[in-house]
C-alpha cells in the first residue's frame, strides 16, 4: 500500500519515475495526483472535422510519408498524410529521427495529438501514436473496467501519454491512509468531497460532475491553506507593536496643504484619510495603493510622508530606477517649494529636507546624504535599492512607501523596514492595478486602497490598431503626427528595441512572446510552426533614420532617448522634449514611468503586439495629460489572432484594471505575480487566483472563522501542519535568495 509520501521510484517501473521527476518534479504519490488531467475525452473520435485545438484520438492508417530537409534550420523534418478511409489528416514531426521507420505507410496505428493548423490546414504536430497490439494492452481500445471519462495529461517528455494514464491507475489502486486537510465540518458545509474521494473523481471520473466535485475540493483545499496562512499572518502583524504618527495642528502638512494648487479629489481624499487613520494607530500600517499612472498617487503618499516628518520622524520613497527617483525627489521639492528648504536662506518655519541617494551619485554626495539620514536633518529620504545597503541608518524611520510595487521583493520591503528604530509604517504604491483576487491573495496581508478617478483636467485617450499590411493606414499615422506637430503638439513613437544587437538591445523590457501563452501548456510536444521568417523588431536607432527620412515628417526635429545613452545626453534629450525643443520623440520604453510632458498628444507605439497590455496602457498615458484629447496608435505586423484580439482590447478599453486582468489571462500567472507572489506559486497547483474568486472567498471567509476562535488552529492539526509546511518553504526559499 502507499501514502500520498511514498516515493514513485520502486513504485512505478521502467522510465517513468526518472521522467516524471525530472520534467515534472513528480516525485511522490502525492505529487503525481497532483498532476491533474488538463482535460478529459469520452469516446474516440474520427479525422472529420476536428476543430483545431480538440484533442484527437484515432486509428488510422498511414497513406504516405516523407522527410525533408529544413530550408532554415538543421534536421529533416518528417511530414506524413494519415486516413482512417473517409477523411484525411496531416501529420509532421519537426524532428524525423526515430519516428522514420515506425510511419511506414501502410501501417495502422493508433493516433492522440492535439489539432493545430498551419498554412490554413488541420495537423497533428507530434502526435503520440501506437501499434493497434501496444494500444490494446493499454487498454486503449476499449477498457472493460472503466466505462468513465479518459483522464489526458499534459506532456511529459520521453513519457507516452499512455503511459502516465497508466502510472495514476497503479497508484491510485495503492493508495491508503489520505490524510484531509479540509476539517470535516467545512467539508460538510460547503459540500466537499474528501481528499481521497476527490483525488479518484479528478484521475478516473464517471461524469463531468465528478470531475468538477474533485477540482473544487482541491482548488478550495489550496485556498483555505492560503487563507489562513495569510489569517494568521494578518493576526501576527496585528500584534506588533509601533509608534503611532500623526500630523501636527498647524505643522508640516497643514502647512502644504494651504498651499495645494489645487483640491484634491474626493478619492484621493478619502484615501489620504484612510492612509493617516491608520498610521496614526500603534500598530504598523501595511497597506497598497493603487491608481492608475496619474491617478494622483505622489500627493496621497506625500501627504503621509509630511504627517511622518509632523510626528518627529523620517519617510523613505524607495523608487525602482535611478531616473524615477531622481524624478520623484524633483517633483517632491517642487511641490514643497520653501517646505524643504530647512536650514536654508528663505526656508519655511516648518520646513524639512528631501534628500536623494541613490548608487550613482559621487562619493562625497553620497557620504553628506548618508549624514543627514542618520541625523535626521533628512525628513524626507528619497532613493533607490541603494537605501536598503546596510551603512544607511535612519534616525527615525517612520514610514516606507514603495513605489511600483511590481519590481520590488518582499525581501526588499523588509530589509527597509527593519531600519526602523519601531517598526515603520508600510505603504506600497502599484500603478498595475491588481485584480481583487490577487490583492486577496498574493497580497492577502495588506489592505488595499484604491483611487479609481483621475484628477479633472485628464484628457480622453483614443487608440487605434494600424496593421502594417494596410500602407495607407501607416502613412495616415505618420501625417496624423505631423498634423499634431503642426498644431503645436508633441508625439512620442516607441519601439521594442534600441538598435545593434547588444545584450541591452531590449532596454530592459520583456516582450510577449509573439505565438501568446507559453506553449507549454499544450498536450502535446512543443509545436513550432516550421520555418517562421524572422522579423526585426522596429529599433530606435533604425526608425529614427527612416523617419528623418519620410516626407510626412520632413522639417520636424526628431530626438532619440534609450537606456544605452549616457545619463547627461539622456537627460539633455528629456529636458529639450520638456522645453517643446523637440516635436517627435523616438525611444524605448525608457519613457514608460514617470514622464510628464502635458503638450504631448500623440503616442505611436511599433511592433505593438510585443509589448504587454498592461505596459501599453501605462505608455500610452504618457499623452492627453494637457488640454488636449490623446491618440495612441498602435502600429502592428502580426498575424496572429491572440496577438491582435489582444491590441483590439487596449484600444477598445480604458478601464487599467479591466486590461491588467487580462493581462494576467492571457501571460502565465507565475509571470505576472512574479516575486510578489510570497512563494505562493510552488503550492498553488490547482488554484487560480483570477479563475476561482469565489472560492477564495469563500476559503478565506471559512479561515477568519477557524482562526477567530483558534488562532494556533490547535482543533485542525492537519490543516495546521500544512500551513506550516507552506510558511516553512516559503522561509527557506527567501533564505535561499539571500
Ligand atoms: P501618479 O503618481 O498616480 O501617476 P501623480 O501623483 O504623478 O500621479 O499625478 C499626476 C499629475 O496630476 C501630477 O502633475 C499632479 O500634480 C496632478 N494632480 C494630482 N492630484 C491632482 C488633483 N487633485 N487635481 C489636479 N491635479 C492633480
Ligand atoms: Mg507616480
């Protein structure tokens, strides 16, 4: 008999073992019924009419087969025509070698692959296939015990799929003692299988409605560990004790406030007042602030800073770039005006001192700011990751933002706040807004706040696909620029590449894979579509000559801006594009964060399709931020029908957090919640944070309660020692990264 422990090696034969660890990391029992079936089949089915995607299953004979050599890479391909007597059926293998002399034709064999299409035809692209003997062994051709669903796997290179269909049925006719999680009084009010119950319905189910009763039970075992995890988490925090900071009457804030240009909006008053609430309390605040890139989030964040300084003590604004801080501390003194001129001729009575520090700034520079920080004479500290170096020591640190939550580590955020002589306040500024469901969960210990409406005077953006196959649409989007140029307006164009093939060629970004989601998701071995030609990317260096070279734009004053050019040039280039000495602006995603140029309107973003959904809604707010209305266009060669359902959902919607979830959608989760995720990736197997929302509430509804009365979870050891299996990896993965 064997546990949900027992090791697969001495359990399974031959191969498999070694594979499934090696590819999958299945390494026990528990980790192979983990690997839940992507999806299941009843009966076989014929050549027909497959709709690309079905998973196909079919005896067929083969009708001829060939190999070939590849025109641009190495190896023969090998491409055979299978019938099984009314339809036919391409099949290729990219690499012939030891599929040759096992397609012979004549031969009849069983077939399972998933249809994909190339060139307009149905294929299966490395299907598995078997002797009609091989396949009645494996009871492929009709089970007489099994009269249910045929569970289908996902791909296990050097495994046939048979094969792991098999290993599942071994284990699961060994398997004893499963132990739940799940206390039984949940499972009797949300109406759950047990654990081996669910475990047998996911691999070997009747019906669909067995099926769907095993994935609830195990998408909801998962949240519930997740919830409260993240219960006791909030319980623990809720337990540390701090200074509470409050701002003065008549003191740094109040004073600031009196001068604001302008009236805050009502959100972002009501998120200020949340954020001063909770600082104001003696236990450290721990909250995200998310708003769209110019939802006002800098003045809701100085605000708290100021009320920091007020209560006798220091703010730190950890930016992730150089140029961003730099940004930040110019804006920031702007705002302040004589407020941060402490000490200086014509200072203000209240005022503090906004300090800089960050990796590049000279020796000397940084050893003055490095004083002030630890004197105290510094109110408000702005920098990079060169804050969090251990030689800097606050006076008092009273409170953390971070800004762009996206690039920073939970690691990070701790090492600043471990710099607190009490612990600092924390808050977290995202410009990606962050579905409920994964601020519920990857974010499960922090409140959120939310500012929702941009401050008046915002323009509206539209934004329009130029697909480069229509000329006449390109050259309408280059006399579009000059029209605005002639106006008295500024455009900026963007491209995925700098120019030179550089390791730095991509300036830091990730661009989408252009064939959509990872294609490992697929049943099948990994298709490639032969012999795809290659298409640069449009680059800065390259696209700036053409359009100093396009009659449209001809007399207009073009300026390249990238991540490779000197920090001087760059911010030359920045200041003349400001200043309206520049009419078109060609660069990088460089320009992505931070920049504010409200005479530009028009944004032309090439190769669009390579750029993530969320980063081209960030992008395109760069333009509409003046008087007048922004146009993005988004100029795209693909043909692919993901990458333009995709273009057409930015141009289509305006709404940040509608685009980041499908973002989220369309890239793998892992991607996206990346560092973020608390090491909550590793466990969460058949969880989705966006697919399963209700479930996680209900989870999470089900884990305040246990917790409430039982914080320890004492009354649930089960459930307890898995929590604290979770907590336990999640230590020894942040160890591991140092
Ligand atoms: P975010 O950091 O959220 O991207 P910012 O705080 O930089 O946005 O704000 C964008 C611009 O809007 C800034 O120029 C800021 O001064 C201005 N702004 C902020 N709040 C208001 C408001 N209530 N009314 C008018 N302008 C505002
Ligand atoms: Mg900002």
């Amino acid at each position: 008999m064997a546990t949900e422990e027992t090791r697969l090696k001495g359990l399974l034969g031959g191969q498999a073992a070694s594979k499934l660890a090696k590819h999958r990391d299945i390494e026990t029992v528990g980790d192979l019924l983990a690997f839940a079936p992507r999806r299941y089949r009843t009966a076989e089915a014929d050549l027909g009419h497959p709709a690309v995607g079905d998973f196909l299953v079919a005896v067929a004979r083969v009708e001829s087969a060939s190999t070939r050599q590849m025109a641009k890479r190495r190896g023969r391909m090998l491409e055979a025509t299978i019938t099984d007597g009314r339809s036919h059926m391409r099949v290729t293998f990219f690499d012939a070698r030891g599929h040759e002399h096992k397609l012979v034709a004549g031969r009849e064999l069983l077939f399972a692959g998933t249809v994909s299409q190339f060139r307009g035809q149905t294929q299966l692209a490395h299907p598995g296939y078997a002797t009609l003997e091989e396949a009645a062994a494996l009871g492929e051709l009709g089970d007489a015990d099994h009269t249910g669903l045929i569970p289908i796997y996902r791909h296990v290179p050097g495994v046939h799929p048979w094969t792991i269909t098999r290993c599942v049925r071994l284990v699961l006719g060994q398997l004893d003692g499963v132990v739940d999680t799940i206390p039984e009084i949940l499972r009797s009010k949300r109406d759950l299988l047990d654990r081996a119950g669910a475990l047998r319905a996911l691999h070997a189910p009747r019906d669909h409605g067995e099926v769907d009763a095993a994935r609830r039970h195990l998408r909801y075992e998962e949240a519930l560990v997740l919830q409260s995890l993240l219960g006791q988490r909030r319980i623990a925090a809720a337990a540390v004790a701090t200074r509470g900071r409050s701002a003065r009457d008549g003191g740094l804030l109040a004073e600031f406030d009196a001068r604001l240009p302008f009236e805050l909006t009502a959100g972002q008053q009501q998120v200020s007042a949340e954020i001063l609430g909770e600082m104001a309390r003696p236990t450290p605040m721990q909250r995200l602030l998310q708003g769209e890139v110019g939802s006002g989030k800098t003045v809701v964040a100085l605000r708290a800073m100021l009320a920091a300084v007020d209560s006798g003590g220091q703010a730190a604004l950890l930016a992730p770039t150089e140029v961003l801080a730099a940004q930040h501390a110019g804006s920031i003194r702007a705002m302040l005006g004589d407020l941060a001129e402490a000490g200086m001729l014509g200072g203000a009575e209240q005022a503090t001192r906004v300090t800089l520090l960050t990796g590049s700034m000279s020796a000397a520079r940084r050893k003055q700011a490095m004083l002030d920080i630890a004197s105290g004479d510094a109110g408000i500290v702005i920098g990079t990751h060169a804050l969090l170096e251990e030689k800097v020591t606050f006076a008092d640190l009273a409170l953390v933002v971070v800004d762009e939550q996206h690039r920073f580590g939970v690691e990070q955020r701790d090492a600043l706040r471990a710099k607190g002589r009490t612990p600092p306040h924390v808050l977290v500024m995202t410009a990606t807004p962050i579905p409920r469901t994964v601020a519920m969960t990857v974010f499960g210990d922090m409140e959120t706040s939310t500012l929702r409406e941009l401050p008046r005077g915002r323009q509206p953006i539209t934004t329009h696909v130029v697909p480069t196959q229509k000329p006449g649409w390109v050259d309408r989007t280059w006399q579009r620029v000059a029209e605005e140029v002639a106006a008295g307006r500024q455009a900026y164009v963007v491209c995925p590449r700098i120019g030179g093939d550089g390791p730095d060629d991509l300036d830091g970004i990730d661009l989408v894979d252009e064939h959509g989601p990872a294609d490992d998701e697929a049943d099948g071995e990994r298709v490639e579509e032969p012999e795809a030609p290659q298409r640069p990317l449009a680059a800065v260096e390259e696209v700036i000559e053409t359009l100093r070279a396009h009659p449209a734009l001809e007399g207009l004053t073009l300026a390249a801006l990238h991540g490779r050019m000197a920090p001087d040039d760059k911010d030359a280039v920045m200041a003349a594009f400001s200043s309206g000495g520049i009419d078109v602006l060609v660069s990088t995603t460089v320009i992505e964060v931070g920049v504010d140029v409200p005479n530009a309107s028009t944004m032309v973003i090439l190769d669009a399709d390579r750029f993530g959904v969320s980063q081209l809604h960030q992008l395109r707010g760069r333009v509409g931020r003046g008087g007048d209305p922004g146009v993005c266009l988004l100029m795209t060669a693909t043909e692919s029908d993901v990458a333009g359902e995709r273009l057409a959902a930015v141009a289509r919607s305006s709404d940040g957090f509608e685009l980041a979830r499908l973002d989220l959608e369309l890239r793998r989760e892992g991607d996206v919640l990346g560092r973020a995720q608390h090491g909550a990736r590793n466990h969460l197997q058949h969880l989705s944070v966006l697919r399963d929302e209700a479930i996680i509430e209900l989870a999470r509804e089900d884990a305040q309660a246990l917790l409430a009365d039982d914080p320890e979870l004492a009354a649930h050891p089960q459930l307890r020692a898995r929590v604290d299996d979770w907590a336990d990896e999640e230590q020894a993965a942040y160890l591991e990264k140092g």
